[in-house]
C-alpha cells in the first residue's frame, strides 16, 4: 500500500448512494425530449460525465444557455425526488471523522454541479470534512479523464501518488487511475465484478475502508 495521505471522494454514489434517483430524473427528461435512454446507456455512458458533456452528447452543439436551462430543469427535478431519502452512504461519518482527527487531507472530487454540491454538501452538514471540492464547472475534461482528480491533489497540495479516490464509476476509476492515484471501487451503481478489471480494492460502503486500506 502506498504512503497515503489525501483522500479523494467522488460524490454520486460514493458520499452518497443516489443513482436510482438520478436514473428516474433523466429518464423523465428523457421522455420530455424524446431521446434513448435505458438502463444500459445510462450506466455504460452517462456515469462520471459532466452536464457540459452530457447536454452535448444529447443535444448536439447548443449554446451555454440552452445548455443552463437543460440543467437547471434536471437538476431541480432530481433534488426534488431525491430530497426526502438523502443520507450519506453507510460509514461515511465516522470515516470521515477518522480522516479528520488523524489529520489527513480530504477532497472531493466530482463531475455534479455546484447545485448538487450544494445540496448535498449542506443538507447533510458535510462540507467541514473537506479541505478542496472540485466540481464538474471547474474542469475542461470529464472523466475518464484525470483532470479532475490532478487538480485535488494539486489543491491538497500532494502528490497524486499519495492520494486515494474512491469512485462508483467506470469513468471515474480511469480517472484516478491516469492521474496515478490509488483507486478504490465503491459498489453502488455497478456490482463488484463490473469494477474488477479497474481495481481489486472493493468496498460496498465506508464500513469497510480502514480495513482495506490498513489505516
């Protein structure tokens, strides 16, 4: 195991386990704008991209304000369905809490816009755990790119090779990994064996971590 220092958190499906709320949300923007969407295609292309990516991808090469009010309209719509349920994922706290009085760095990294940051940083009171966020608007690439991840360890100040991310994604496993991190597969919105060939290390939640990573 490497010399770990940071700790990078993915947000959808790893703070917290919303992917069938996200799936519901889109499948009903889907039907309003009467594009394909599944099951399949939405696990295999949707997980881990940016909006910028998505809307682009849907609808083809539409202005910024186009591409705000498509957003708005979703986002709103999955914190409606969402708001009620939301909890973090099993362990999270008190690994957090670990993190946190073992004076490690923690960040998060994640293609969600700052609304869903927002909303689930603050509804579930977690923002005081993370030293850097970085969301989907500060980044020109989307996973499976690294851009993302390069840029927490850059804002923790550490080298990517000291750093872990925890990711649900396909995409964003191929991030952490190209920004050479160590990678950690969260079971949520994929099962263990879709995230094998990515990485062994698999937790299905935070009650597993510290074991795992033998801190």
């Amino acid at each position: 195991m490497r010399n770990l220092k940071g700790f990078i958190f993915d947000m959808d499906g790893v703070v917290v386990d919303n992917h069938g709320y996200h799936f519901q949300a889109w499948m009903e923007f889907s039907a309003k704008y009467k594009f394909e969407l599944n099951e399949k295609i939405y696990r295999e292309t949707f997980n881990g991209k940016t909006n910028k990516d998505l809307f682009r991808m849907i609808f083809g090469n539409i202005s910024q304000d186009q591409m705000d009010a498509y957003a708005n309209e979703k986002e709103s719509n999955y914190q409606k369905l969402y708001e009620a349920d939301m909890k973090p994922l099993k362990g999270l706290i008190d690994f957090l809490e670990y993190l946190n009085h073992h004076k490690y760095k923690v960040a998060l990294g994640t293609s969600a816009p700052t609304s869903n940051v927002d909303f689930t940083l603050d509804k579930l009171f977690l923002r005081k755990y993370f030293h850097a966020i970085v969301d989907g608007p500060q980044v020109n690439r989307g996973k499976p790119d690294p851009e993302v991840y390069l840029r927490c360890a850059t804002m923790l100040d550490l080298d990517p090779k000291n750093c872990v991310v925890f990711e649900d994604s396909l995409a964003g496993l191929e991030s952490g990994k190209r920004a050479e991190c160590e990678i950690v597969g969260v079971a949520t919105s994929h099962q263990s064996y879709e995230l094998k060939p990515l990485t062994e290390k698999i937790i299905h939640d935070f009650t597993e971590a510290r074991s795992l990573l033998r801190i």
